[in-house]
C-alpha cells in the first residue's frame, strides 16, 4: 500500500485468471466490510462538547482537534472508543476522534449528581442506623463538665488553634461553651455551631497552604496540600488541629462547611485503595487510562513515561514515571506497565504522608478507630458536612408554629418566598435561623440545638415594622404578622442581609 495525496493504491502482480478473480472477490469483500464500519449507526441526540487535549488525526476518517475546541457530536458509537462529529461552527469539517477527548457541555454535573443519587430512604435509614451505632459507644459519651473556649472573631484560626491544642481530648469531649470577646450573650447552641461554620470556612480558605482544592472541575472539594511545609515550618500541628476539629465536629453534632474529596475521607478511614480512586484524584487522568486499557493504537497518541503535574503555586512540572521515561514511547505492549506507574504514582504517592499522619492523630483523638468498620467514605462525608441542596419541602413539613398556625396568611407568604429563593439564598436564610449551611442528611426532621433535635419553628413576634429575629441556639425565627407578600419579602431579605441572629437568654 502506498499513500498519494491522500488516496490508497494498491498495486497487485496477477499471474493467472483465477488469481485475477480471488484478488477481485477479496477487494469486493473489503468494500462490503468498510461500508458496514462507516455506515451510519442510530445516532444519539447531538451533544456540544469540549476537547479535553489536541488530537492530530492519522486515518482518513478522522478529524484533527485543539484542546478547549468546541465540537459536536453525532455519533457516540461511530466504532468501539471512538466518536463522530464536525466543528462547532464548520459542518462540513467532520471525522472521528477518541471518545475520552470529549467532555459534554451542560449545566449538570453528572459526578456531583452522583452522591445525591445515593440519599433514598433506604440509605437514611441505614445512614440513621450507623450514626446510632457510632454514638452508642461508651468513649462517644459527652462529659458532665464544662469546657469553655475563649475567642476573638478578628483572630479566629489562631485563638480557636491555641485554645483546642492546649487542651486534652477529655477536656474537649465535655460539654463547650463558645465566649466570643466583647460579645453578649448565652451559647445555648447557637453560638457553638457559629463557631464550627465560622472556622470550617477559615481552614477551608487555600491561602494558608494547608489544602489545595482538588483537580476534579466545577468543585471546590478540599485535599491536603502536599507543600503545605514550604510555607508554614508549623504545618504538622496544624494539620493534627485540623483533625481534632473534624473530630470534634462529628462528636458533638455539628457540621462543617466544607468538604473533602472522597479519596480524603477512605484515607482517613485507612480502607484500601482501587483503580476507580483514580477518578477522584484526577478525572480527565482516570477517563483517559480506562479509555487506554479498552482500545488499541497507544502508539498513537504520542504518549511517553511522564506525567504533568500541577504544584500549590499552579506551575506544570513533567515528571517521569521511570528512569529515562521522556524518551520511552507508550505503546500497546508495554501500556499496562504505563498504567500502572500512572495509577502508583497518582493514588500511592507519599508526599502529603505526614500531613495525613497528623490529621489522622488528631482525628482518632476523638473518634474510635472503628468508625470505619461501621462507615465508609461517602457516609463519612454526609456524617462531617451534611448537605446543602435544601428541600423545601421537607423544611417546610418538619416547622413548628407558635402564635401561627400553617395556614395563615404570613405563613403562606414565608413558604411561598422560600421556594422562589434560589439554593444560595435559602442557604442564607438558614444560616440566619441556625447558624450553619448544612442539613442533616437524614432532613430537617434531625436538625440539631441545644445538644438535642431542635426542629426548626416560626414564632408570632412584634408588628409590621419590625424586622424578623433570629435566634439559632434554638432554630427560631420570630415573625412578625405581615400582612402582604411584597412586604414579608422585603423584611426578611434585609434582616438575612444585615444579618440579625442573636443569642439571648430565654
């Protein structure tokens, strides 16, 4: 065979009439077969998609492509690995390209779509099973004393690092009582979960160097920072800190605003790492190698023994996965020991080691090491944040009246502005009457103050001029009698705009 300008000739030596014929029937056959391939399959609804990583085509029928090109497909079945499309906005250039180049443009994030999918009713009762397993044993029982802990909002990381680390895990498994500096007011719940929201966001915050956010896309999902130690030399302690807090959190029923990657939470739980972790590490490294595993041509893809990696300070560094690996093309056959220094390299790398030492220190300080006989990673997650996609529906079926009853008109209207609220201001709204962002992920039916089930209720309170009050040691919201919709809504958004919580005695 040989290539001119883009056509195949092929040019046979026929020393007799039957071999004339065989070569003439094997050329048939091959049309027949080639048609077959490239014939129109039942195409699937066309899909705009990004390109994840150049491809330059190197057959006929398939379409050169630039990374972060917008293309669509038309075919997601043209052959086994393969795609079928044309240019955005060029109809007439079209060919094939791998499959695993190509990420669908759409406003829902099917990985994110995943862990919702999980909370059936099934699982809440199995999930409420495991919580009342956890908090049966005798080291989960709160202390009969008093731990107070004394803290400047203006210095909030470091009094609330001083204050727990000075402390002994028994001292921090008493009942504590927040005292905010210049601050009035009787923490009967409210202001403890102020405290946890309030420090979640600042351990959360990448600008202190302990954590990183993941490199998984439209997430803000939080992992060690394995350089955490060129920017603070007192890293470790922090990172044990860190630990006593998260197990602080679960110990005394709160939540934290924030949330790790699931590879974080089976760390923490010691369980065994598989392949599929891949893809909470490294998704677009994950959809590639599993593409890789399933189809033939490696050769092509000008891939070699190296990986690009991305430090705390956003700089690409290459590294080789094998002495001399720049210069070892991937191929075929030696692809499967590719994918396994990939996979070592991405899942069993040792440089967040000691940070995860010290997290796991602080951690078990609290925690019986036999939680994670009794959960696994993505209960752990739920267990530590909650949830913050907010049914209205089961908020408004788990509220308690007092002055009110369910139907009255300010009701009506309270229920009927909450629903036309987007997420991120029903998450305000629930801050400004609980102080936290989070749900239980058993529902509102859970909802914890004063170190018990508190459901959350809607008092009759004050006149048409006055602003609803918030008190969240109690998940209370005083109502004042509106007696229009236009007003009710103006009220309350100014009062979770100005941000009216207070701790008072009772």
């Amino acid at each position: 065979n040989k290539c001119i300008a883009g056509v195949y000739l092929r040019i046979y030596d026929i020393e007799s009439d039957e071999e004339e014929n065989e070569i003439i029937r094997r050329i048939e056959q091959e049309i027949v077969e080639t048609k077959e391939i490239t014939k129109p399959q039942k195409f699937e609804p066309s899909s705009l998609v990004i390109a994840l990583s150049n491809f330059t085509a190197y057959e006929y029928d398939q379409l050169d492509i630039q990374k972060d090109e917008f293309l669509v497909v038309t075919n997601w079945n043209y052959k086994d690995g393969w795609v079928y499309g044309h240019r955005k906005d060029k109809i007439n250039e079209e060919g094939s390209f791998p499959k695993v180049f190509a990420k669908i443009c759409n406003t829902d994030n099917n990985e994110s779509n995943t862990l919702k999918d999980k909370i059936t009713p099934n699982y809440r009762i199995n999930f409420e099973n495991k919580v009342r397993q956890l908090r049966s044993q005798k080291n989960m029982e709160i202390g009969n004393s008093e731990t107070q802990i004394y803290i400047n909002r203006a210095n909030l990381f470091n009094d609330a690092f001083d204050n727990i680390m000075n402390k002994s895990p028994i001292e921090l498994k008493n009942r504590i009582k927040i005292i905010y500096a210049g601050e009035t007011g009787v923490d009967a719940g409210g202001l403890l979960r102020d405290f946890f929201y309030q420090l979640s966001k600042e351990i959360g915050n990448p600008n202190y160097s302990l954590l990183q956010y993941s490199k998984n896309e439209n997430s803000y999902e939080l992992d060690i920072n394995p350089n955490s130690g060129v920017a603070e030399p007192n890293h470790l302690n922090y990172f044990k800190f860190i630990g006593r807090i998260m197990g602080l959190a679960i110990f005394h029923k709160q939540y934290l605003s924030l949330s790790f990657t699931l590879l974080f939470y089976k760390k923490l739980l010691n369980k065994p790492l598989e392949f599929s972790d891949l893809e909470y590490v490294d998704p677009e490294i994950y959809k590639n190698i599993n593409w890789l595993k399933k189809n033939q041509g490696a050769d092509k893809l000008c891939l070699t023994f190296v990986i690009d990696e991305i430090d705390c300070f956003g700089n690409h560094n290459k590294k080789e996965l094998k002495p001399n690996g720049a210069n070892i093309d991937v191929t075929d056959a030696n692809k499967q020991e590719y994918i396994n220094l990939v996979v070592k390299n991405k899942l069993y790398n040792t440089n967040d080691e000691e940070q995860l030492n010290a997290l796991k220190e602080g951690f078990y300080e609290i925690i019986p090491r036999n939680i994670n006989s009794i959960f696994d990673e993505i209960d752990l997650k739920y267990l530590l944040s909650g949830i913050n996609e907010i049914d209205i529906t089961d908020w408004e079926k788990n509220t308690d009246y007092e002055g009110y009853n369910k139907n009255d008109i300010t009701i009506v209207y309270f229920w009927k502005c909450v629903r036309e609220f987007d997420n991120e201001k029903r998450i305000q709204l629930l801050i400004f009457a609980t102080g936290t962002s989070q749900v239980p992920v058993t529902g509102f039916k859970d909802l914890q103050g004063c170190g018990k089930i508190q459901r959350f209720r809607l008092k009759r309170f004050g006149t048409e001029n006055d602003l609803p009050k918030s008190h969240t040691c109690f998940n209370r919201i005083d109502l004042p009698p509106y007696s229009n919709y236009t007003q009710l809504k103006q009220k309350l958004l100014r009062a979770i705009a100005e941000g009216l919580g207070s701790f008072e005695i009772e």
